[in-house]
C-alpha cells in the first residue's frame, strides 16, 4: 500500500510480489539520515528485494521481518502476538519506548540498549508501523491474480496458451510433465552372466510384464568388482516397495557376490507389476528382484517430473527466453505480412479469402500485443517468473488497523482477515507436503491445498477477479488491497494526488445575482480561518493585540473588531477558485472575495461555464496566493475577466444560458399576474365563451360566419388574439373607448420614477405602464396608422398607436412620446445602459 507521511518516504509498489512503504530514514538506529526528495516507482520486484524490504538484523544477530502465525492479538490482553500480524518484534512497538514485556517504559536514554533482551522489541517510535513491512514465506508458489486475470493476460501472452488452460493449471486442474533427468543408474543393454540369462528372459515372459509394457533395460555390472554390485542395490533397496519381506538367496557363480544385507528389497505390486506379482515369502535372486524393479516404466516416470499450479508456471516462464521470443515473434510478424500481401486482390480491392484473412489479422494483433509485453519487460530489466509469488509482503499494521469502540468490541481491516486466511492455508499446505511416506494421500491433498492457498492469495490481491469471492459471516464481500488503492476514494487518488492543501478550503457554490464577474462571495467563517495570519499581523500592527496568543484568543472570540479587519485585508486580495477535475485553463480562476453569511461560496453565474459548473451540490476549493508575486500572477492571468473567451477555440465562454435566459425571459414578461400572463388561451377561452362574444357573432352575417371559419389557422389565431387585446383594454379601461385605457395605465417621466414606484409596492414587474421617451431613440413604429385621433379643446392632439402614442401641439410639433411597457423591462433596460456607460468610462 502507498501511503504518504511527514518524513521522506521512498514508495514503491509492485505487483507482482507486492507493494512497499520503505522509509529512506534509516531503520538501523546508527543510520538516521533522511534523503531530500521524494520517489515513486510502480513494477514487479523480486523475492530477494520483498525479503530485503521486511528483513531486519536485530542486534543479538537474530533476523526478524517473516511472519509465521495467523493470529493477530491477545483475546484478554489486546496485545499483539509473537510472530503474528501485529507482532512488535517485526513491525516495531505500539507505544514509544515500550517493549512487549514490560521491561522497558517511556523513553530511551542514551544508557538503555536499543532493544528489549527478554521480547526484542527494538525500542524506537511507534511510527514506524506506518511503514514497516513484513513478509510470509510461501509453501508453494502462487501466481499472481493481476497478471493472469486481467485482460489481456500477461501471462497467457508470454506462453503462448490459452488462458483457460493456464487457469486449469494455476488452480491444480491439469498438469505439466517435464523432461526426463535419469540418474547414472539406468540400465542399459542386458545382463549377461553366463546361463543365467535365458531364466531371466523366461521370468519375464512367465510374469507377463511384456503384455504390459514393463520393458527391462539391465546394465552390464562387472563380476569383477563387489563394491560396484553393492553400490548399485544400496540405491535402490531403500526405494523398493513391497507388502512383505523379500528374502535373498544366493547364488554360485563364477565370483561369489555375497551381500550381507538381512533387509530384502520390497517391490512395488501395483504400480510396477501386474497384481497377481505379490512377492511375499518367496525367494528370489537378489539380481532378478532388483531388475524387476529397474523396470522401464518406473525409471521413467520417476525420473519425469510432473509440476501443477503456481511452481509450474513460474518454471515455465524461468525457462522463457526473451529475446530469443522477441526474435521469434519478428519473423512471425513478417510471415504474416507475406501471407497477408498474397491475399489481397488489388482489382476488386478485396481479400480472396476473407476468413483467413481475418485468422491472420488476429494473429497479427497478438504479435502486437506479445511484443510490447516483452518489449516493456526487457526495457524495466524485470523477470517474467516475477509474476508468481514465492514471498507475500504483508502492508504495515498501521494501514490495516484494529479499532476498539467504546463498548469494547474490536472493529478490524479487512486485509487482516484475508492474510488471516492466507496464514492458515499456507501452514495447512506445508503440512501436508511433509508427509512423504503416503505418496498417494499426500500428493492429492496437497494439489487441494496448493488450489485453495492460491484462491485466499487471490482474495487478498483483487477479491472477485479469481476464481471465488470471500465474504464475511454477513455475506459482505471483504475488501481487498486492490479495492483500496483503486478509485477515487483509492489510496492513489484520495491520498496520494488529493494531498490537503493549507491556507484552502472547500464549499458548495449557489448563485450569487448581486455580484459581479471578478467577485465571489466567501463565508465569513471560512475567510476568517484562511487569512488568520493576515488577521493576526494586522491586528499586531494596529496595537489591538500585544502578541501572538492575545491576538489568536480575539479571533477565538470572534471579537467585533476582527470582521472589520477582516474586511479591510480582504479588499486587496485575491482568491483562487477551483473546481476539480481541472481539465484546463478555466478550472481554476482568480476572484476578488466579497463576505457573505452564509455557508455556501456564491458565484456569478456567466462564470459557471468555464469551470463546468452548476448550483446543484456542486462543490469548489478557495485557495489563498500567500505571496505578493503569487497575488500578482493571480491579478495579471487567472483573474475572471480575462478568461472571457476560450483558449481552445477563441469563442466567448460567459454566455448567458439556462437560468438566467429564463430570469431574463420572466422579467420582460406582459400582464398583472406574472408569468402566467403569458397563458393567453386560458383568457382567450373565457373570452369567447362570454356573453359579449356570443352577442358579436349572433350580429354577424351568417355569410361572414362562414368566411370566418374558411380562414387559415394562423389568420384565426391573429384575429382571436386582437379581439382578446381589445377585450382586456376594454376590461381595464372600463369602457369600449382607448382613451380610457390610456387614463387605467399610470404614466412615468423617466426610470427612477418607475424603480421607486415597484420599490414602495405601488406597481410590481409585471404591470403596464406608459414611460415618456426620448424622441432621438426610434421605437417600432407600425405599418398601419394611428388607432384612434383625440384632439382636446386647445387644439393639442394625441396620435394613438397599439404600443405607443404622440403629443403634438396645434401647430403638428412635436411634444412628448409615450411608450407602453412594463416595469421589469425598465428595469432590464436600464441595467443594460448602466453596463454600457460603466465600460466606455472604465475605457
């Protein structure tokens, strides 16, 4: 696991035989030299350097770092076990400058020795069980799950199997016979010692080993020399098997081989001869049961050597030749550029066969594949036996801890469950491969154990990806290690590259519409924790504080006096902004901070496009330049008003959209009731089924009824709606004349009046209204002609048209221009005018 500290830390990840949190700081009390920079490397390591990792050197000379039992901590005590997951001899002691027994207490002095004699504890900070490692000493070898269940599989790409059969034997469901290593004693040629030839020959046809394929090869043994006779059957007597004592007679030949060995050889019954050869109580020459036992058959199958589960793919992949593959797959790779130029038919553009064209283009893309896996190999300078685990490392206890709550219950890590399992089908497997008397018995039991061993690794590594899932008693799957680093809550992501940062902090962002485009809104709460040191200086400065503990128990207090400093630091600086992830340039922008109450960061809302944001929990960091070169940066390149446009395509990015084109679109809105004022069919139908409207049409010729219906939809609509404009001027002037209407609306000089008016409540938004009208701005004038004439008794006349009317005098000059609007389109149009005016004069 990575983990990260306040010390120097090398860290360094490997998937193959496991992962490291090695501090550079040295672990020997003599060395405490700490290195200046940080490194990080991800690959496969060795078994020598996982060994190096946790191996320590006490100084008794006793070598520490192996983990042997699976238990973790006393059930009564609560201390960790000798040799367990927890131990304090290889991880180091829990409290500092406490040994396991009690000897030692507090402290060390420069007298006390730097470990415990009696439970050699070494007698250092507790922290080192952040980043002190252990290991378990595999009994068989296991392959690990990433290289073989991820796709592709790397190890299935390197022998060249399918991955099914590679399953089948990492899982001790198939098996691989190795070549032939015979000894010095096979036999070969026959015997020949005078007549006692053909009775051998007439033995083997009497017992019928030749039916069975039981071939003899003898070797010639010279009569001349004992020790060499004796030699030959001391090797092989212990080796022979039998239900009985054999017994020897000897023999009267030319030199007289007399062996003093009262112990018979004992033949193997089943496995070497036909079951009706039981060679109990009978007497044979030693030289016929020795090559009765010689036989061919056994000599081969003991000298082959038959390898299953993870040890038979990591001799696999000892024996693999890099370079020699590279070269191999270069020439496959030219073969099938051949076979594939061949194929192709440049007239109709085609391949003349299809399906082998498409075998050849597979095959093609598993040359790719083989070679950048080997490529990657020979570049790294790592061994491809790497990928199978003969050393498990075992993470520090600080990162799988056990917690006790209030009630006394223990809440533990899910990794130490799964190592848990790992310990025990590791001691269950080492046990039966001791047993070497019960060749049958042990041999299949421990095939069952080698499987279960590598599925409990596999649930340690990547639970879920082998070939079972382990759970809990509340059928909970565990968490295993690669569920903890991967992800955005993964220990690469979360703690790794999502360090905390100080003098920063992290909010939910809601609209602010009074702001401006270079302001933020920042809470008061948060500002006062980010500028503190500011606070603290000024309030120093400014004799309010005499020292530093004076000044920090004021803000404690939260004094009146320091919102008021508060608010004088604030006006001068910048703050950052930022919203992850931070694809590019506009993730991170520069504001001026403006206080607010709440809790929640308020943002322009034309800023929201380029950090990709919206007000629907979205969550941002502030960060604090702390620097006057940092302030300026900040000032000059990431300030909100020089990020207008987009860097990648040179478009505007503060466009208006979605909420405010709505704001935009309820506030220029008609009518006294608001938005609803838009819903004209609901008014048009109380309209038309009036009594008013059904005395017009009743009126009406029967003729222009009909031309009425015969009339295109949208001239239907037109006409429905003026008559339902006619009606509403009827309804709010009182009367069928426009003069009136023109006395219902109230009339305003300029914008201060009508802003004063919605601000005492006299009005609301969405009223009509008569504003007076610069005659220099034009307004959409329409085609027709005035609507109605008035002329008063002095001569002055008013030219009434359908959304505005003209004043002049007797004489035709002008006078003054009314227009009809509303009062939120007034106010909409003088924020506009405000904008305009402010820009010209800041240029």
């Amino acid at each position: 696991m990575i983990y990260s500290n306040n010390s120097a830390t090398h860290l360094h990840s490997s998937r193959d035989s496991g992962w490291e949190q090695r501090s550079l700081i040295g672990e020997d009390s003599k060395s405490q030299e700490s290195p200046k920079g940080q490194n990080l490397r991800i690959g496969l390591a060795s078994p020598e350097q996982i060994r190096s990792w946790a191996e320590r050197i006490l100084p008794n000379g006793e070598i520490v770092g192996r983990v042997l039992k699976p238990h973790t901590i006393h059930y009564q005590t609560h201390k960790p076990e000798r040799d367990g997951l927890f131990c304090e001899r290889i991880f180091g002691p829990i409290k500092s400058g406490f040994c396991s027994c009690g000897k030692y207490k507090g402290p060390r002095d420069s007298d006390s020795p730097p470990f415990c004699e009696q439970c050699g504890v070494e007698l250092t900070e507790s922290r080192v069980r952040r980043h002190r490692m252990g290991y378990i000493q595999l009994a068989s070898p296991v392959t690990h799950v990433w290289y073989l269940k991820n796709r592709p599989s790397v190890i299935s790409h390197l022998l060249e199997m399918p991955l099914k059969d590679v399953e089948s034997l990492v899982y001790c469901g198939s098996f691989v016979i190795g070549p032939g290593t015979y000894s010095k004693f096979r036999l070969l040629g026959t015997l020949r010692i005078g007549t006692h030839e053909r009775a051998y020959k007439r033995i083997l046809t009497r017992k019928r080993l030749r039916a069975r394929k039981h071939f003899l090869q003898t070797k010639n043994i010279s009569l001349s020399t004992k020790v060499r006779s004796r030699r030959v059957l001391e090797e092989f007597q212990d080796k022979a098997n039998a239900n009985g004592p054999v017994g020897t007679k000897q023999i009267k030949l030319s030199q007289r081989i007399i062996l003093a060995r009262k112990r018979l050889l004992r033949l193997a019954s089943k496995p070497i001869l036909e079951p009706k050869l039981i060679c109990n109580r009978f007497y044979v020459p030693w030289r016929i049961a020795l090559e009765l036992f010689l036989s061919k058959w056994y000599r081969d199958c003991e000298s082959r050597e038959i390898i299953t589960g993870g040890y038979g793919i990591q001799r696999m992949l000892i024996n693999l030749n890099l370079q020699n593959k590279l070269v191999s797959l270069q020439k496959n790779w030219e073969r099938s550029v051949e076979q594939t130029e061949k194929m192709w038919f440049p007239v109709s553009g085609k391949y003349k066969n299809s399906e082998h064209s498409a075998d050849i283009q597979r095959e093609k893309r598993l040359i790719i594949r083989s070679s950048k896996i080997i490529r990657d190999l020979i570049q790294s300078r790592t061994q491809p036996e790497w990928m199978v685990l003969s050393v498990l490392p075992v993470l520090p206890p600080d990162l799988r801890p056990i917690v006790e709550l209030r009630e006394g219950q223990l809440i533990t890590s899910d990794l130490n469950e799964l190592y848990r399992k790992v310990l025990f089908r590791n001691e269950d497997l080492s046990i039966w491969l001791s047993y070497q008397g019960t060749l049958v018995l042990s041999g299949l039991l421990a095939r069952l154990q080698r499987a279960s061993l590598q599925r409990a690794v596999d649930a340690l590594l990547a639970n879920g990806m082998g070939s079972s899932t382990f759970r809990d008693y509340n059928k909970r799957a565990y968490k295993s290690f690669s569920a903890l680093i991967k992800g955005k809550k993964g220990r690469f992501r979360e703690n790794l590259l999502g360090k905390r940062v100080d003098y920063s902090g992290r909010s939910v962002i809601v609209v602010g519409p009074l702001l401006a485009l270079h302001e933020c809104g920042l809470p008061r709460e948060m500002a006062l924790e980010l500028f503190q040191p500011f606070i603290i200086r000024e309030l120093i400065a400014r004799q309010l504080a005499p020292n530093l503990r004076a000044a920090k128990s004021i803000i404690q207090n939260k004094e009146p006096i320091i919102w008021k400093v508060l608010q004088v630091i604030v006006q001068n600086r910048l703050v950052l902004l930022n919203r992850a992830p931070t694809l590019h340039r506009l993730g991170i922008q520069a504001f001026q901070p403006v206080l607010v109450s709440e809790r929640a960061i308020h943002l322009h809302p034309l800023v929201c496009a380029g950090f990709n944001a919206d007000f629907d929990g979205d969550q941002m960091a502030v960060h604090v330049p702390l620097s006057w070169e940092a302030q300026v940066e900040a000032r000059i390149l990431m300030w909100s008003p020089s990020n207008l446009l987009s860097p990648a395509t040179g478009r505007a990015v503060a466009v208006p959209s979605q909420d405010m084109l709505l704001g935009l679109y309820v506030l220029t809105l008609e009518g006294s009731i608001g938005i609803y004022g838009s819903r004209q069919l609901r008014f048009e139908s109380s309209y038309l089924s009036s009594k008013k409207y059904r005395e017009q049409i009743s009126q009406r010729d029967l003729w222009e009824s009909r031309k009425y219906r015969q009339k295109d939809s949208q001239q239907m609509k037109v006409s429905r709606l003026r008559s339902y404009r006619n009606f509403m001027g009827n309804k709010f002037a009182g009367g069928p004349t426009l003069g009136r209407r023109l006395q219902k609306f109230p009339t305003f000089y300029d914008y201060d009046d009508v802003l004063i008016s919605v601000h005492k409540g006299q009005i609301n938004l969405f009223c009509f209204l008569w504003l007076r009208w610069d005659a220099k701005y034009p307004v959409i004038s329409s085609r027709k002609g005035p609507i109605e004439y008035q002329v008063d008794s002095l001569g002055n006349s008013i030219n009434i048209y359908e959304n505005f009317y003209i004043k002049k005098n007797r004489n035709g000059s002008y006078l003054s221009k009314y227009i009809l609007t509303t009062a939120g389109r007034v106010f909409f149009n003088q924020q506009i005018q405000q904008s305009i005016q402010e820009h010209f004069s800041l240029g």
